[in-house]
C-alpha cells in the first residue's frame, strides 16, 4: 500500500479513538434520588412483566 494509504488510515483510526475517549471523559452519572430510584425499578420489573405475559 502506498504511504498516504497508510497515513489516511492511521487519521482515521486516530478520529475514531479520539471521539470515543472525549465521550468517555464527557459522560457523567445522573444525580437521581432514591424516590427517583425506586419508581425506575418499579417500571423496570413492570416492563419485564408485561414482555414475560407477551412472549
């Protein structure tokens, strides 16, 4: 392969990596509190329900 093949892909894997690890380093955990909690596990055991009754 010619070397301007090479530096294109290497860019590009470059671009790649870079972008995931900016969004690794942008994402942050969301402040919920326990009330929150607890209606989001109540929705999740509801939806496991109704796909269980589906199926």
């Amino acid at each position: 392969m010619p070397w301007y093949a090479w530096l294109i892909m290497i860019l590009a894997l470059g671009s790649i990596l870079g972008s995931l690890m900016l969004l690794r380093d942008s994402a942050r955990k969301l402040p919920l509190s326990e009330e929150q909690l607890k209606r989001i596990r109540e929705r999740n055991v509801e939806q496991d329900a109704k796909d269980a009754a589906s199926r």
